[in-house]
C-alpha cells in the first residue's frame, strides 16, 4: 500500500464543486448558491485539518443540515463536471499504482470511498481530497464508521496518511496436502521505527476490513499462479529463478509500497528453502 497523490489545486477545489453545482437543477442550485460561504469555509477547514493532520477533530457542522440533500445531490446526480473530477483524481496517480485498491490491495478499484461520510457531511461529498479510489468492498465494510467511540480513526487517509517505508506484513508459507500446494499465513509485525498511534490506527486499518484474512484466502491461487511464471521462466531457458523472482517482487514494492501483500508473498518464496521442491511439483 502506498500513499495516493492528491489532486492538485488548480483549479482550486471549491471551483470544482462550483463547477458541479451551476450543472444542478435551479431549485437545488439557488440552495447551494445561497450557501457558498458556509460550503467555502468547510473546504478551508478540511483542507487545514488534512495538513495539520486534525482529521479526527473535523466535526459535524449543524448548517449543512438544511441543504444536505441538495450537498449530496452534487454526487450523486452524474454530470459532466463530476466525470471530469473523478477522471483527474484517477489521472493524478503514477502509473499501475491503482491496478490494485489502495486501501486493500487485492482487487481494482471501482468505486470511491467518502473518507469523511456523506451523511454526516455532506458538504465535502465532492471535496477532491474526501474521494478515495477504492473496491466496492472496502466502501461498504467502511461505511460510516471512521472513528471510534474515542475519537480515534480507524482507517487510513489515502491521501494524507504517510505509509511507514518499513516491512511490517510478513508472511509465513506452508505446506498443504497435495490437493492445495503451498499456502500461506500473514500477520503484522511492528518495526521499532514506526510510532504507537501510527501503529494503532495500521492495525485497526487492516483489523476492520479484515486484509490478512482476505490475503489468506487469495494466497494459494496467487502462489499457483506465481510458480506457474516461474516454471515458464525456467521452461524458457532462465537460470536463476530466485533472482527472477526476487525482481518482480522489487518492482512491485516499487509501484505498490514495500507492503503490498503479493509482494511480499513474492519475496518470501524466492527466499524459501523449498522453492525448488514445490516447482518441481508445479
């Protein structure tokens, strides 16, 4: 997982959903127009929280109340402005580095996450930096549900959150019986470098949408798949399939962040005392 590049801000933000909104039906738009300054100052105050990193202290704001479906109407009526913003915050990422959902890894992405929910602020249901690229079942097991009791969020921001250049998903490859090959277990180890509530808030990020899980599951038909390429390396006459294998993973921590689980798989089976066994098996 790595970190997405935000949008950049040219055009300004708020002129993006001023550009959204003039696209309204009249009634919905003489709404918003008539509450600009409140939509402006919300833009102000989110954008200082992502930088400050406040983003648990954005509150609910009583004076969306009254607009809120007209707010929300901004996303979910489809207009051309809105294709245009979606297409920019795709554009905005390196390229393959959204081959893959950024806040799982398993799967593409195909819809986006209100970090911040809609219902609860509908305000920012546009805002370039509270629209986060992801699969559909990372949206739904989210949902509205970013903060704990305490006040702590529970998941990462994409877009600001700065994801430690540290291994800490390791996994452990076993043997199965015949029928299923090699499989493997995943878990999260916590380097000395990486602080406790950057910790808490990777753990809770990856214990709510259940990734080491969803890894293990994916894991034997992705090993499969893995020695399947190796055993075509060698077929083609490669000599050193551990050094082959060993560069895909580096290119994939490259892309992908040095914990991307079919990276990380990659490198424990180049570095596995077993590999030549379980290819010869392949």
């Amino acid at each position: 997982m790595k970190r997405l590049t935000p949008l950049g801000d040219d055009p300004a933000y708020v002129d993006r959903y001023v550009a959204i909104r003039n696209r309204k039906h009249l009634a919905v738009r003489n709404q918003l127009i008539a509450a600009h300054t409140f939509v402006e100052e919300r833009y102000d105050e989110l954008n200082e929280a992502i930088a400050d990193d406040t983003l648990r202290l954005m509150a609910v704001d009583g004076r969306a109340t009254p607009i809120k479906v007209a707010l929300r109407a901004c996303y979910e009526g489809a207009t051309q402005p809105l294709r245009d913003l979606k297409k920019a915050i795709i554009a905005a990422q390196p390229k393959r580095l959204l081959k893959y959902c950024p806040m799982c890894g398993t799967t593409i992405h195909s819809t986006f996450d209100h970090y911040l929910p809609a219902v609860r602020f509908p305000e920012f249901a546009v805002h370039p930096l509270n629209l986060v690229p992801c699969c559909s079942k990372c949206n739904s097991t989210k949902d509205d549900d970013w903060l704990t009791p305490a006040g702590r969020r529970q998941y990462l921001h994409a877009f600001s959150d700065e994801i430690p250049d540290e291994t800490f998903v390791r996994v452990t490859l076993h043997e199965e019986d015949a029928m299923l090959g090699v499989g493997a277990r995943f878990s999260l180890v916590r380097p000395n470098g990486i602080e406790a509530s950057t910790w808490a808030l990777i753990n809770s990020h990856f214990d709510r949408l259940h990734l080491l899980e969803r890894y293990a599951e994916l894991s034997n038909d992705e090993i499969a798949e893995v020695l399947s390429d190796c055993r075509i390396f060698i077929d083609a006459g490669g000599l050193d399939v551990r050094q082959f294998l060993g560069h895909r993973a580096k290119e994939r921590f490259g892309i992908h962040g040095r914990n991307h689980w079919r990276a990380v798989l990659m490198q424990a089976l180049a570095a596995h005392e077993n590999l030549d066994s379980w290819l010869e098996g392949t």
